[in-house]
C-alpha cells in the first residue's frame, strides 16, 4: 500500500508541476506549485526507496510532504493563505521522517 500512495504521489507532483508551468493564475501561485511538486516528488521517491527497509520513516516522509505539497497546492488554486501556517507542519514532519530513517540504518550497519 505504501508502494501505490508513493506512486500516486509522484503522479500528483508532477500533474501540480506541469500545472505550475503551464496554468498557473500568477508567479506566486506558479512558484507555490513549483514547490510543492519538488518535495512532494522527492519524497515520493525515498518512500519507494525506503519501504522495504524503514516503512515508518517511509509513511512519515509521505505525510509530511503530503502535509507541505497539499497547503501549497491549495492556495495556489485560491485557498486562503493562512494555510501558509500548516505547510512548516508538513516540513517537520519531512524532517522527523529522515533523522528517523538515519537512526533506522543507524541500528542495521
């Protein structure tokens, strides 16, 4: 399961970065979805990597760059920007999710 919300994941980042460069209403919003593509992609990506060894940390970086990406996706399309106020949520969680992948590999090496 972890596997296919990783890849649905990706999905979207690239669907909200394609819509950055292409439709969004202004720099800001295009920038909101330039940004939140990036993480939510990179974090897509290490959760592939990581679920076979470290499915904690894997789940913690997709809830944490789902957290981030989707505030950002938000008021790009016209949510109020106090949303602004939950992305670092997303960003701790992201951070949370790779100092406890370090200590996951830490423990196996």
């Amino acid at each position: 399961m972890i596997g296919l919300v990783a890849a649905l994941s990706a999905a979207l980042a690239v669907a909200a970065g394609a819509f950055g460069a292409h439709g969004a209403a202004g720099e800001q919003e295009a920038e909101w979805l330039r940004t939140g593509g990036f993480y939510q992609l990179i974090h897509a990506v290490a959760a592939l990597v990581l679920m076979g060894v470290a499915r904690g940390p894997a789940i913690m970086l997709l809830v944490g760059a789902a957290i981030f990406s989707l505030t950002l996706y938000a008021m790009a399309l016209g949510a109020p920007t106090w949303l602004g106020a939950i992305t670092p949520i997303g960003g701790t969680l992201i951070i949370i999710g790779w100092l406890w992948a370090a200590w996951v590999y830490s423990r196996r090496d």
